[in-house]
C-alpha cells in the first residue's frame, strides 16, 4: 500500500470509522464464535467449517487493516476552501458528450465514496481524472475503455 493522500469528507470519514467500529466489535466477535464451534467439532485436519472461518477471519484483518490505512492517509477536505471556478473534489460538475449531446451532473469524490447510482465519480476514475482542474467551457478528451470520449464543460457548483 503506498502513502497516497487520501482525500475525504468529513461525511465519508464518520462513514469508515462507523464501519471499522462494526468490524473489530461485531464482525470480529461473530468470526471467533464460528471458529471456536468448528473447533468444537473435532478433528482441525478435516474440518471445512474451521477452514471456512479462518478464511472468513482472514478477509475481515485484511479489510479492518485497509479501513485503517485509508484512515492514517485521510485528509479532510474543507468545502470552504476550495476554488469554485475549477472542479475539484467535492465539485459537481456537469458534463455533455460532445459526441452524444447526453447532459450528465457528477460530483467529484474519494475513491472510497464513489458511487455510480448517486452519480458520485471518484477523482480517480477516468472521466474524474480529466476533469479535475477544469473550467467551464472546457473541452476534455477522457480515455475510457471504448476509446476517447470528448466532455464540456457546461456548470461547476458546489
């Protein structure tokens, strides 16, 4: 894991600490129940149940450890503080398809807060990437699997 910045809302940040919190409680005392029945049932050697949980154990570490990662490398980002004429994180930014004429709205987010059904696009993606530090008016050619794709600029609120 490199030492990427992380950026997040505080929203986001509330968000990954309530979901660690549930982890190491619940998640991790509810594994340990399952270990400890399985190991109830005898012989470790040919217990798949044993096997299943201690994979299942495995998993919950390696996903407590990554929550705990994004927290060390978060930084929070302060609306108040950020140029509104250029899309940054936390901008929503309305975009056309030069090709298509298709208007879209995105707003600009973490990778940890993406989330295509609320048309959150992380800064990471490719269409995100090309639009950061845009202005409206701004013709950006976006590189996605399809080939190149051409986007206006068309509004940068908050």
């Amino acid at each position: 894991m490199g030492a990427q910045t992380v950026y997040l809302t505080e929203e986001g940040m509330e968000d990954i600490k309530n979901e660690l919190h549930f982890l190491k409680t619940k998640e991790r005392a509810r594994i340990a129940e399952e270990i400890a029945e399985a190991r109830a049932h005898g012989d470790l050697s040919e217990n798949a149940e044993y096997d299943a949980a201690k994979e299942e154990q495995g998993k919950l570490e390696a996903k407590i450890a990554k929550l705990e990662d994004t927290i060390a490398k978060a930084r929070l980002v302060d609306e108040k503080h950020i140029d509104s004429s250029k899309a940054f994180i936390l901008s929503k930014v309305t975009i056309k398809n030069k090709k298509t004429d298709a208007v879209q709205t995105y707003t600009l987010v973490s990778e940890q807060e993406a989330d295509i059904a609320q048309n959150k696009i992380s800064v990471e993606s490719p269409i995100g990437k090309g639009l950061l530090g845009q202005e409206v008016g701004d013709v950006v050619d976006v590189n996605v699997p399809v080939g190149t794709v051409s986007f206006e600029i068309l509004d940068i609120t908050r």
